[in-house]
C-alpha cells in the first residue's frame, strides 16, 4: 500500500484536520468533528443544504461546502455511510428555521441513516426533505430506477439545489429543482484499476492490466463488463451510447457535460475523453451548455472516468450559472 | 417457570462483545468476498467502544443493549450501525424495568427486535440479508414457545434456525445492500449480516442457557 497517510484507522479524522486548516474561509467546525458547515451558516431565511455519504470520494462531499452550495456535511468512514447522528447533526447546523434539503446518493446505508435522522429531526421541529441521486445507468434497468446509485451527477444537484435555495426558493422549490436535476441526469464509470482502503491494506476487487471495467460502481461495485482496453474515441462511444438513450437526449437539447476523474488518472487523459465525448455530442446536434472537466467526485486512487450529461430547461441553466465558491466548484457568473 | 436474573447484564453483553472481538476478521474475510470487507472492523469498533463504556458504567440488560444501540446509531453509521442500533434498541425497551427474563420474556424482545429491523430495512426474505437469519429465527423460537417447550428448547430451535438461515444465504442472489450490484455473481457465498446476526444469536442463547 503506497499511501502518504499515518494511522490507517484514524485517516478520515486526519483528513477534516487538514481540510479545516486548509480551508478556514470556506468550512467551520460544529459540535460533532464529522460534521462540518460553510463558515455563514445556517443563512437566515435561506433553506439549508444537507449531503453526507462514505469518504473517499474527495471533493465530495465536503468539498461541496460552500456559499451558495451545501451548508453542512457529514462524514462516513471511507466508503461507509455517516451514522444518524452525524445527517441529524448536519441538519441543525444548516437549518435557519426555512427547513433543510437533503441531497444525497441512493445507497442502502445512508437511506436508512437518512431515514432515522429525519426521524430525529422531527422532535426539534426541523423539516427535512430529501431528494436521492440515481443517475448512474448501468447500476440497474430503466424499469428499476430506484434502485440505481448516485454518482457523479450528484453535484449537479448540489449545484442547482444550492442555487436555487440562494434565489430564495422555498424548501419545496429547492427540493422540486433538485429532483429535477437528478431526473434530467444521466452518469456512467469506466474503471482501469482498483483502490485500497487503508484500513484493510489491499484492494478488494482487481481490474487485470489491458482490460477496463465499464459501469463500475463508485467504490468499485462491479459493472456491465470487462473488456480489453479501448482509446478514449472508443470509450466516448461506448458511454454515450449507454448514457444518451436512456434518458434519451436528442438533437436540439442544451446539456451539462460533467467528466471526472476516479482519482489516479491525470488530467490530460481527461481533457481527451471530453474531446472525443464533445466530437459525438455535436454530432448528434447536442449543445454543450455548460463543460465541467476534472476530478469532482472520485473513489480513492482508482484509475478510470465518469462521464455525466444533464438535460437543462431555462431554470436549471439559471441555477447552473448562479455563482457558487467551493473547494470542488468556482463559478463567478457565466 | 425457568428466569434468569437481568440486574447485571454483563452476562450476555460481555460475551456478546468478545464474539464479535474473536471474529472481527473472519466477518471483514466473508464480506470481503462480495462487499467491501469492512463488517469485522466496523463491528468491532463498535462493540470495544460499548465494552470501555459498560465497564465505566454497567448496568441491567435493558441499559447494556441501550448503550449498545446508541453507539452503534451514533458513531458505527453504514448499514449496519442503523441495522444492529434498532435490533438492540428494540431489545432493550423489551426488557426494561424487569428484573427477571423467561421465555415469554426473550420472546417479546425477538419480536420485538425483528419488527423494528423490518420497519427501517427494504430487505424481503431471500434478499440475502440479516433478515434471513432473523426471521426463521423469531419464527422458530416462537413456534417451540407457542408449543410450551421449555426456555433452553426454546433457545436451541432459535439457534439452529439461525445457522440454516445463514447458511441459506449461500445459494441466495443479493438484493439489497452493497453486494446487490454483483447480481448473480453474489451466489456463492454467504452475507456477512447474516453471519454476524446468527453469531449474535448463538451467543445470546449460549449466554443464558449457562445462566439457567
């Protein structure tokens, strides 16, 4: 295990150390020291933004905090869903009295700690409600779409919800835009190698030099298949025409392009994949609306890329051009 | 009537907490097959921070199985801090204020238990979950009480239904939960929550059949 950590089992704690002194003007601690805030909130008269999920996947979550973004966060063990206490906790730190959004992945452990942490917020008169990213494709069929998992295009979905929450939507408006965010989103992995979690030492899963595995999951949840590796044109492809049916995305439309990173592969690699996704998209007459290219939402040191595509009316184009600063995402108007 | 005393719940809790301790990698191996092969760690943590805490304050059963629950709720998370949290909860507002426990009584905790693990889970029987050791478990120890056998019969249908139930989970395709995305390739082996949950029973009724 080449890691620059110290004790494997105190990594996350180590982690939101640094993450605090690093970014002192746009996180603040709370009482619980895996939850943090966006140093102003809660913002009076505003609804509160709440996601939270397994760590790991840096920037997300925490580097979502931000001003006009999330107002707090909690945060798993790597890879494993934060406790109830820890979504309650986040849900007092964000709430000004307007009530809190929700916005997480669908994932069997935060479900149900989501679930107990509503629960809980009932007693002290917080409203909470939730919207669960399911915009990877190849998790389940089109028939099943409560059962597929939240990816990459959960950002989306800060991003729109964190918007229109600073426009000063009502906690059903946020939650109506966020929702429709996710529903207009459509996401899916590519993996070329695997990642450890430090505290076990070795990763859990192989992907074999020369092969890839398409649709792999976020914490490397097998996928559709493995196949010998293809070039960046035959990738592109390969996830548009997965992604591009299913919601379908047509001719004429104005979409997000979100590629990211898993973690290990560079930048340049990136900017390849985009390239070859934007030849395919402005073929079919698709307009890219708006490009996001980097590491946004990854899964450790794993090798491999996302791609995501949103489909934008003229609300959602509003809320992706609102300004929003946080660690993962600088907008400064479009 | 055959009881046991509950004033002093160490009996079934420090068992409980060493099991867990003793199998820690065994649970982290057998998910690590189609999970991610944390179960043991986060067990384990779990459990070792509930001994520190029962040894600075111990108490009846009810109070051992309610610290249990909130450490697990409070500081396990994933999906079995909620999971195991309601399962001990459950237990331990069964057994509150009681003094003694007898068959009815064990009885009344199980149900109560199962109840409270369905009504936050998605998971139906055959989803290879903890619920399929859970379920024929209740349901036997329930059969053998409705029969009037007696509290240690009880407690052996409880625990050989709980090991056929795991053992069950082998041939059983995973619904819910992490290993769900594999699909058939999930056959095979059997589900870390349906072993840590038959460990649990066994030593539950292990517990209190040396206690009768």
């Amino acid at each position: 295990m080449q890691k620059v950590i110290n004790d494997p089992s105190k990594v996350v704690d180590e982690m939101v150390e640094g993450y605090i002194k690093a970014h002192p003007n746009l996180v603040a601690r709370t009482q619980n020291p895996r939850v943090l805030k966006y140093v102003n909130a809660p913002i009076a008269n505003k609804v509160g933004i709440v996601t939270g999920g397994g760590s790991g996947h840096k920037p997300a979550f925490v580097g979502y905090v931000g001003r006009n973004m999330v107002d707090a966060v909690a945060m798993g063990e790597i890879f494993s869903s934060p406790p109830a206490q820890m979504f309650y906790d986040a849900f007092k730190a964000a709430d000004s009295g307007k009530g809190v959004a929700c916005l997480y992945g669908n994932y069997a452990g935060d479900n149900m700690n989501v679930k107990m942490a509503i629960e809980m917020a009932l007693d002290d008169d917080i409203e909470v409600k939730t919207v669960v990213a399911n915009d990877d494709v190849p998790s389940a069929p089109k028939d099943a779409l409560n059962k597929r998992r939240g990816v990459a295009g959960e950002i989306l979905m800060w991003k729109v919800g964190g918007a229109k929450a600073a426009m000063g939507g009502t906690l059903d408006e946020v939650i109506a835009e966020a929702q429709k965010a996710i529903s207009n989103t459509r996401s899916m992995g590519i993996g070329l190698s695997p990642c450890t979690i430090p505290e076990k030492g070795s990763p859990n899963f192989t992907i074999k030099a020369g092969t890839m595995e398409v649709g792999i999951g976020h914490h490397g949840e097998s996928g559709l298949e493995v196949c010998p590796l293809e070039t960046s044109a035959q990738m592109a492809k390969r996830m548009t025409d997965i992604i591009l049916p299913d919601l379908p995305f047509g001719a004429g439309d104005d979409v997000v392009v979100l590629v990211s990173g898993l973690g290990s592969t560079p930048y340049m690699e990136l900017y390849i994949l985009f390239n070859d996704v934007e030849k395919i998209l402005s073929q079919r007459g698709i307009n890219i609306y708006h490009p996001y290219v980097g590491h946004y939402f990854t899964s450790l040191e794993m090798a491999g890329v996302t791609l995501t595509i949103m489909k934008l009316d003229d609300s959602l184009k509003a809320c992706i051009d609102y300004e929003c600063d946080c660690m993962g995402l600088q907008q400064f108007g479009r | 009537m055959t009881c046991v005393s509950i004033q002093d719940g160490s009996f079934i809790l420090m068992p409980l907490i060493r099991a867990i301790q003793d199998n820690k990698q065994y649970l982290s191996d057998i998910d690590g097959f189609i999970g991610d092969g944390d179960h043991g760690i986060n067990m384990n943590k779990g459990f070792t921070l509930c001994e520190e805490q029962l040894k600075a304050e111990p108490g009846d059963l009810s109070h051992g199985f309610k610290t249990l629950s909130h450490i697990l709720m409070s500081q396990i998370g994933g999906s079995m801090g909620p999971l195991y949290g309601m399962f001990f909860s459950a237990m331990a507002k069964a057994s509150k204020n009681k003094d003694t426990l007898d068959a009815a009584g064990f009885g009344q905790m199980l149900t109560a238990a199962k109840d409270k693990v369905q009504s936050i889970s998605e998971a139906q029987p055959g989803d290879k979950t903890l619920l399929d050791v859970l379920l024929p478990a209740e349901e036997s120890y329930r059969a053998a009480l409705n029969a009037n056998e007696s509290f240690d019969s009880c407690l052996d249908r409880m625990s050989s239904a709980a090991e056929q139930g795991r053992d069950a989970t082998k041939d059983m395709v995973a619904k819910v939960g992490r290993s769900s995305r594999l699909g058939e390739r999930s056959r095979g082996v059997i589900d870390a929550g349906s072993a840590s949950c038959c460990l649990i029973l066994q030593v539950m009724a292990k517990a209190i059949k040396d206690t009768i």
